[in-house]
C-alpha cells in the first residue's frame, strides 16, 4: 500500500499534468488560505493536497469552505477505508461550490480539468487509491457542478448506475429544502436596503408560468419545449413554472406577469381532463378577476382538427381549437394583455400541429428576448416527436430507461421514456389529488408507476397469488387489482421500487412483458370451468399461451432494464446477442400502430367478448375433443376517441384454422394490422 506522501506526490502530477507545470500547490489549507488571500481575485486556482482519512480533516475543510475564497481548490486523498463522501458531499451546502469524487488516475484528471475551470466559488475533491476503492462495494464516483443547473440540467451526476445509499437520502433532502427554499425565502437585502430591493423587483419582472390541458401529451410538449427554451435563455429555473391548467392556483392569475397557454381541443370543442377544473373556476369567479388581470399578459396557442368533424363542416368550424379560443376571449374580456396573436396548430397540415407551433413559438420566444438560446441543452426542440419516431429511435424499447430509473434526483423518468415503459408493462402516473399543494410547492407532482402482470389465460398457481399478495404489501400501495383482461396490476410504486418489484415478479416465474403498449397485449381464455371438461380446458389454455408467446417482443431490452444487476451480469450480452444492429422479427422498429389485442372464447361462454377484439378465437368442440378454432377479426376497430360520430365495429368471422395453426394466424393477423 502506498503511504500518504507517495500519494500526494501522485496527486501532484496529475494537477501540474491539467492544469500547468505553474500550478500553485501547497500541502496544507492555512497555506493555500494564506496564498489565495494574497493574490488576485481573479487568478487561478490554489490547490491544497491534504489527507482525506480522518475525521479532523473533514472538519477543515468544512471550515475552509467559510471562508468563501473563490480561487481555493481542495484536494482530499483517501489512502485507507472505510470512506465517509457524505462528507465531501456537504461542502454543496455551501453554495456555489464545485464536488467531485474520483480514483486517483485517469479518471481524476477530468475532475481536475472541470475544477480548474470553476470559478464561480471552492472546489472540492476527494480522490481515493485504486485499493481503497476496490475494498468499497459501495463507493460512488461522481461530480456535483452547479453550472449544469444552471443549464437547466442535473447539477449531480453519477459515473455509474451505482449510488451508496447515503448519498441518495442526502441528495433528496437536498433538493427539497433547496426548492421550497426558492419558493419561501428572501431575498438577502444590500447594504440600505434599495439595491437588493431592486433586484428582487428585476427578478420578479422575468418570471413565466406556462400553463398546458392535453389528453394526448401534445400540449404537454409544446408546453415544455417553451419552458427549456425559457431556461436556456436566460430566465432562472424558480422562475419558470410549467404544469396543467388544473394544477394552477386560480386566485393568483392576476398576480402572475406573464402566461403561456398551450391548449388541446377534446371531444365536441370541450376542455381536456386535466383544464376543465381551471376553465370551470374562471367562469365561475369571472366578475371576481374583471378589470384586475390590466398587468397580466397572456400568449395562447391552440390544438385541433379542422377537419374532425368533416371537411367544411359548420362542426368543424366551431369547435377547432374552440377551447383557446374561448379562453382566449375571456381573457381579454377580463383586461388581461395578449403579448402576441394567437396560434394554431392543425392536425391537417403537412406537419400537423408543428407546422403552427413553429411559427407561433418563434414569435414568443422574440417578444421574450430568447430566440438566440438554444434549448435542450444545444440540441434544437424541433417538432414534437411522434410516438413512432420515438420508437425508432430508441433502440427497440430501450431508451434511456435503465438510468432514467436510477436517476434518484427526480421520481419522473423522461418524457419518451413514459412512452417506452407502456411497452414493458407499465404506467408513469401521479396523485391528482396532490397537484395543486405541490405546485405551490415548486415541487414536482408525486409521480408513481403501475406495473401490469403478463397472465395469459388469466392463469396463475396458489404460489404465484401468495407472492403477488407480498410483493404489492412490500412495494406498491397494498392493493392488487384484478382487470377486465385477466391479470394482476399494482399501484402506487415510486421509481425506486421499479426494478426491485420487476424482480420479484421474475423470481415468481412472470413478467410484465407487452401487458401495455403498442404490441400484442395479454391474450384472453374463457375461464368458465364448466364449458369443457379438464384436460380440453388445459389444452385450449395451452394454445393461449403458445399465441402470445409467439407474438411476444424478442427485444433484450426488458431484461436488460429490470432484470440485470450484480457484477455477476456485468459481462452479459444481450438476449438477442450482441450484433451491431437489432430488429424485431414482427414488429421492426416502429411496433404496432395501436394495442393488438386477443381472446380466445370456448362456447357456449363468451365472457371474453371475443367479437371486440382485434383477432378473436372461437373453439370448435365435438366429442370432447379441439377441432381447431373459427378465427374473427377487426372487433373495436373503426372508433375515434371522443368523436361521437364514429363507433366500434364486432368483428367479423373469416375462416377455420387448425389448433396449431392458431399462433400463425395470430401472427398474420397482426402484421396486417402493423402494416395497414
């Protein structure tokens, strides 16, 4: 084992070898204090080599951190275990102070190069010998940059998937305190008083909510493309607030300087779910907020189809985007200021909604000052991404899900990745209830998943139950929920718990593979008992489950996600191999363009309702023995959600198959779907 002064020595070249043979180093804090005090303000980085193995330096360092001085950099050397980076970690108590933790090496190097170039405030780093850190299984290598936040990002980042626990609880206080902290606190006053007064009304003056109603997430994205560009552009994150209509504090309206509207059209011209409570409210308390919204200026823009109700229809005419446009009215019926015209987006044109959202949104982001920002983190919002596109892209249902889930900074995962989970088995949700008090908060909204159980046939043993029965007391809100389809689902789990109950239900030999999304969804079987006798209820269950297993995803992905962990997986490929490119057999890269689903009905019992399903299976029985099944198609189809002109269809009968045929036939069923 290397002593403390070979150590430093190496930590020595590795400051000299990034930041310059003229590095100023000194090997205790008085000293490197005492030099920072005597240079100039703006000079570079003095560095201080001290030990990082007992309590007594920690303490100095903390202590160090008081004094405020912008140019010191402490580097704290970690030769014996155990390690305590809680407390490096709490020099981010401090404020504008950069955190990194590191192995001493190469990977150090890059700690050092981003801790040169902070000069916003300290910087601290704890780097740890190549045995120190082998001899801790839980240690975490990471960075904490106040200059990501500021970009809008995470100012925490992990080298890795693994977080020790300590860390996590610490980053969780952390990041409440800090923003009910931006919300209740203010601001520290100058000396007499006007200049901090000042910039408290500056600040003030540069806040924006932005306020969506969306059933289909439309809204919600155009909504949010105009917050990042908000923040990339120069607004701080506390003072751009994004949410629902219904999440929004109704009585504040006229306190707020600024509003953006992104406004979805439902049903005959109504007020999606999450806007009719707010819209409900204004009108309500209308002559309430009349003549006192004269400071509030609003921007709206509006979704719909002008051809929805027919082409050239006087419906049609009526009800495009009529909830922006009737919101819109009072608005300026109240007193309140538009700051641009208003915009549409219709599904008709070429680019759908984007087309008018793009032009819309480029005069905002003028009349705001933000059009030379660049959003995202220097990639361009672009258009909103179609759920195919997001498909594509994704690398057969993987996206970034495997850290998403890790990511303990938030309890929501991104918002393509909501769309990839469906597929996998689950639902990103929140408790509705809690939104309002949250949002107040400048919290985000409690967000929970619900994980759907794949059951064929809606079969189970005594065992699976009594494991189900655990897994929901041990993770999930305690409740297990039978559907309408045959299977199990559970409520309520945090993010954490994803991957923990996915591994519960593997070790009781199920899955949540394909129970949502855009695939072949759980296949249904009367379960009746008295339609046949035993073994020909075994034997038709039996197909059930050959039908779906056949038209199962083969990607690697779910495995991948919620089934490997442990350094025993880590040289794992994937389930498909490790080729350069992957491609599903059946549904390529872009899946089904809507759920397929399919049940299987033994007469005379039709509890399935296998004439409302987009593939259906009638058993053909003589004698106690399976003849095969006459085949239905196109059940359900044919409806538009919301549009009371258009209805379901039963489906029709189009032929016999043999029983082994079946899965085939399930299959070609669902290709035509995929590609028709």
């Amino acid at each position: 084992m290397a002593t403390m002064k070979e150590v430093q020595g190496q930590a020595a070249a590795i400051l000299k070898d990034v930041a310059g043979t003229k590095a100023d180093i000194h090997y205790s804090l008085d000293a490197a204090l005492s030099a920072c005090a005597s240079g100039p303000e703006d000079g570079p980085k003095v560095w201080a080599i001290i030990s990082g193995d007992d309590a007594s330096s920690a303490n100095s360092v903390l202590k160090a951190l008081g004094a405020g001085q912008k140019r010191l950099a402490i580097v704290a050397l970690a030769t014996q275990g155990p390690i305590s980076q809680l407390q490096v970690l709490r020099a981010m108590e401090y404020g504008d102070v950069y955190v990194a933790a590191a192995e001493l090496g190469s990977k150090a190097k890059g700690a050092v190069s981003e801790a040169s170039g902070y000069a916003a405030g300290t910087s601290v780093l704890l780097f740890a010998t190549s045995e120190v850190v082998r001899g801790d299984s839980q240690w975490t290598a990471f960075s904490y940059d106040p200059r990501r936040e500021a970009a809008g990002g995470s100012a925490f980042a992990a080298d890795g998937a693994q977080v020790r626990k300590e860390i996590q609880s610490f980053l969780a206080r952390e990041s409440l305190l800090t923003l009910v902290a931006k919300r209740s606190l203010p601001c520290e006053s100058t000396e007499g008083g006007s200049g901090g007064l000042g910039e408290g009304l500056a600040d003030a003056s540069k806040t924006v909510t932005i306020l969506y109603t969306s059933d289909t997430g439309h809204a919600e994205e155009c909504a949010k493309a105009v917050a990042r560009q908000c923040r990339n552009g120069g607004y701080a994150n506390s003072a751009v607030r994004c949410s629902t209509l219904d999440a929004f504090d109704i009585g504040a309206i006229g306190s707020e300087p600024l509003i953006v509207f992104c406004v979805a059209t439902a049903g005959k011209g109504e007020f999606p779910g999450n806007g009719r409570g707010f819209w409900e409210k204004l009108n309500a308390r209308a002559s309430e907020f009349d003549g006192k919204l004269a400071d509030t200026k609003y921007a709206m823009f509006g979704l719909g189809d002008s051809h929805y109700w027919g082409k050239g229809t006087e419906d049609s005419r009526i009800n495009f985007a009529k909830p922006a446009r009737d919101l819109d009215e009072v608005l300026e019926r109240l007193g309140a200021q538009r700051l641009i015209p208003t915009g549409y987006g219709d599904d008709q044109d070429v680019d759908q909604y984007h087309t008018g959202f793009g032009e819309w949104k480029n005069q905002l982001y003028s009349r705001l000052g933000v059009d030379k920002a660049t959003a995202s983190g220097g990639e361009d919002d672009g258009p909103v991404k179609t759920d195919e596109v997001i498909k594509t892209e994704t690398k057969q249902l993987r996206g970034t899900l495997k850290v998403a889930l890790d990511d303990i900074t938030t309890g929501q995962i991104p918002f393509h990745d909501t769309k990839l989970i469906k597929s996998h088995g689950s639902y990103q949700q929140d408790d509705r209830d809690l939104r309002e008090e949250r949002q107040k908060l400048g919290i985000e909204n409690a967000f929970s998943f619900m994980i759907r159980v794949r059951l064929p046939a809606g079969y189970c043993t005594a065992e699976q139950w009594l494991a189900m029965d655990d897994t929901c007391g041990k993770y999930a809100n305690g409740t297990l929920k039978i559907t309408t389809r045959q299977t199990w689902q559970l409520h309520g789990i945090v993010k954490r718990d994803v991957k923990p109950t996915m591994r519960a239900i593997n070790r009781a030999c199920m899955d949540t593979l394909a129970a949502c999304g855009d695939v072949c969804r759980n296949v249904m079987c009367t379960s009746n008992p008295s339609v046949c006798s035993r073994k020909l209820m075994d034997e038709i269950v039996g197909y059930t489950y050959a039908m779906h297993d056949h038209c199962l995803p083969r990607s690697g992905a779910y495995h991948e996600i919620f089934l490997m962990h442990g350094e025993e997986m880590a040289e794992k490929t994937q389930i498909l191999g490790s080729t350069p490119l992957e491609e599903e057999p059946l549904y390529g890269l872009t899946y089904l363009p809507r759920k397929y689903k399919v049940a299987v009905a033994i007469p005379p019992c039709n509890d399935v309702d296998v004439f409302a399903h987009c593939c259906g299976f009638i058993a053909i029985i003589k004698d106690d023995k399976l003849l095969g099944f006459n085949v239905t198609v196109g059940g359900g189809l044919g409806f538009t959600h919301n549009n009371q002109k258009t209805h379901p269809r039963l489906a029709d009968v189009i032929g016999f198959c043999e029983p082994q045929q079946a899965k085939y036939v399930c299959e070609a069923v669902m290709v035509v779907q995929r590609d028709f």
